[in-house]
C-alpha cells in the first residue's frame, strides 16, 4: 500500500523484499478488528485509544482506516476481483476445520459463506488436497449451530500426476473443463443445500469466473474457505499489487533482504541488500520499512534475551529481560508482551530513540513493526497493514 501510494504519486518507489511477505500464508481476508458481538468496529476502534493509547491504529485514526480501505478496494475492483462487507460489522466465515473467524472485508468469492445466514452448506473438497477436510468441518460448523454437510469429491483424470498443493488446485480450476467436471459433481452431491464451500482455490486468472461457472451448473450459491498455506488468495493480491505498482512506474524486486543501512546528519543515505555475490547499494530521498515484526522477520531474537530490528538496526520498545518476554498463561487475556515488541515513532511515524529523539528525519515505519499492538491476537494484523502503509506513503509523497 505504501508503494502503491508513493507509485502513483509520481515518486518511482522500488520496493525491497526477502520474500512474499504476508499475502502468501494469510487467509486474504481484511481483517479491521477481532470483534464477535456484531459491534460497529469504527466505534470500537474510536474508544480504543482511551484503553490503549499507544494503540497502532490511534497513529492513523478511524478516516485513515477508512482512506486505505476504499483505495484498496477500487483496486481489487479494477482487477476483478471485488471485495465485499464494511465496518459497521464483521461477517463470521467459516474456517477449513470449521471454526468461525470475523472478518471485515473479504472476496466476494467468499460472502455466501456468512455463517449468518441459515441456509444449509455444502462442505466439499478433494483427498488429494492435504489439510482439508469437509466432513470436520461440517462436523465443527454443526456443533455450532450451523446446518452443513461435508463430502469428498474424486478428482477427474489428469495428464500427468502432480504433488496436489492449493497452487496446483489453481491451475486446475483455471481451466473450464476442469470447472466443469467438478460442477457437475457437485450439483449432484448437493441434495437440499443452497451453498457450497470449497477450499480457496478456484483458480488464479479469474476466481470470480470460476465461481460464476459454478454456481450456473450447481444451481447454488458458491464460496470459499481460506486453507492453510500457500494461501491462493493472496496470491491474487500480490499479484494484483505488484501489477498496479508497475503499471505506474514502481519496482518490485524479490528477494533483496535488506541488510544494512548507512545514515548522516539524521538523513538515512543507502541501505544495502543481500545479492548472489555481493551487497547491492541502493541510494534514495526517502524509505519506508515495513518488515514486520516477531512473525515477519521484521525483528529477531536470541537466548540472551536479545531483541533487535534485523533491516537497519534502529531501536526498539521491547521488554527488557527474556523472563518479561511472556505472561504466565498461553491464552493472555492482552497477549504477549514480546508481541508488542516494535518501533516508537513520532505523529509522522518517523522511528524514534529511547530518549523519544528522531532516529531519521526521511524514514517512515509502517505495519506490525510499530509498537503497540499485537495485531494477531487482535486480529488485525491486514487492516494495520493497509491502514499505516497508505497514511506512511501519503507522509512520503508531500515531502519535498
């Protein structure tokens, strides 16, 4: 998002990454805010700070959530590949064993399967695909009050034998008359269901098309449900990301993990990434770091206790002992205190020092990096990412 934004401004970001970063092992839903009682999350997310002050999402407030949102959303829509649902609620999904997760926006891929509704599901998936497994699911949703049934489709004859990955699904789904067979057996197997549940994998071209293929040879409405990784959805939005970014004349170049940096007079000057042979140099006006934290690579720990920011060694706000690094019980009502472990930065999250000094006056900091939230347990961790990288790149793009 942050690229996006500095792209589109004319400022020809190039964007440094070790690897895929989070779009591959999430679910490739948007999620704002962890809440199960049907409250309205900009509601919940304004009183945040009288609780958590330090709180990410007090840096970017409710409007900047929401300006991140509706320019994300116009791009997945120019891609066909539209997302639904909104703040004034989450919708509850089923997950590939059956256990419900919020989730504030999402694919339209995925709306019919809102738990919400009373309509009976159809669990359905393939023996080939490790890892998921309808009749558990249904299993779990029917525990939970919700009418569904799961079963085992037989994979249709294919010209080579292939190790069945959510990828491998993929490409199998982007074909038609694969979608067919498949179609076909399910508009069998579905008895009095209205709705069907497959593992999220109905191709990597066209989803929407896939589902829409589907749903006219079942005679029901389709969605999927978000596997274990490599996540096929996120996928699509990397995908959809780094076209965009392109298109307007950004660069993306994977596998570049970022080293080391070389800074004068509070102005970050070069930082240095990983190549083959050598270091590769990279000089700009501006950065922004967006690594992520403990679960991002982001920072590092060792034995000793510890804990630093592993791309340009600036200081962190993190407990000062391995022994505060966890509370007493594994499901802590705030979760733990070395999750929170992340960048202090100023109202232009410019990172900070331990004395609240300005570390560099041309570098930002966005995502799970910042201190002050534990976005996984908050469920959160997609909605920061978008809210702090497109208020980080609008920071950027009015500099001089």
């Amino acid at each position: 998002m942050g690229a996006l934004a500095l792209a589109e401004a004319g400022r020809r970001p190039l964007l440094l990454s070790k690897g895929q970063g989070a779009t591959h092992w999430t679910g490739g839903t948007i999620d704002v805010w962890g809440d199960t009682e049907g409250n309205d999350l900009r509601e919940v997310l304004r009183s945040l700070p009288a609780s958590q002050p330090d709180h990410t999402y007090a840096r970017v407030g409710v409007e900047g959530l929401e300006a991140a949102i509706d320019r994300f959303r116009a791009l997945v829509e120019a891609a066909n590949y539209p997302y639904v649902g909104s703040l004034e609620r989450n919708t509850l999904l089923p997950t590939a064993i059956g256990a419900l997760r919020p989730a504030a926006f999402f694919p339209v891929t995925m709306a019919a399967g809102d738990v919400r509704q009373a309509d009976e599901m159809l669990i359905a998936g393939f023996h080939e695909l490790r890892d998921f497994y309808p009749p558990l699911a249904a299993d779990n949703l029917q525990a939970q009050g919700v009418a569904a049934r799961g079963v085992y489709l037989t994979l249709p004859p294919i010209k080579r034998s292939l190790e069945f990955t959510t990828r491998t699904f993929a490409f199998l789904f982007d074909d038609p008359g694969f979608r067919e067979q498949i179609g076909e057996q399910l508009r069998k197997e579905r008895g009095s269901a209205t709705r069907i549940g497959l593992p999220a994998v109905l191709g990597l071209k066209d989803p929407v098309g896939a589902m829409r293929d589907l749903e006219r040879i079942t005679g029901a409405q389709i969605f999927e449900i978000p596997t274990l990784p490599p996540s096929i959805p996120g996928m699509r939005l990397f995908q959809i990301f780094r076209n965009a970014i392109a298109h307007v004349g950004g660069r993306l170049q994977v596998g570049s993990e970022v080293l080391r940096g070389i800074g004068e007079d509070g102005r970050l000057t070069t930082v240095y990434s990983e190549a083959a042979a050598r270091e590769q140099e990279h000089r700009a006006n501006y950065f922004l770091l967006a690594t992520g934290g403990i679960a991002g690579g982001g920072i590092r720990t060792d034995h000793t206790g510890r804990v630093w920011e592993t791309a340009l060694g600036l200081p962190l706000r993190a407990p000062q002992s391995r022994a505060e690094w966890f509370e007493p019980r594994f499901l802590a009502e705030h979760g733990h205190p070395i999750y929170r472990a992340g960048i202090a930065t100023d109202d232009g999250l410019r990172p900070l020092d331990a004395h609240d000094h300005r570390v560099y006056d041309n570098v930002v900091v966005a995502g799970s990096l910042l201190t002050g939230s534990d976005p996984i347990p908050e469920r959160c961790y997609s909605g920061l990412a978008l809210a702090t990288g497109w208020h980080a790149g609008q920071l950027l793009r009015i500099e001089d």
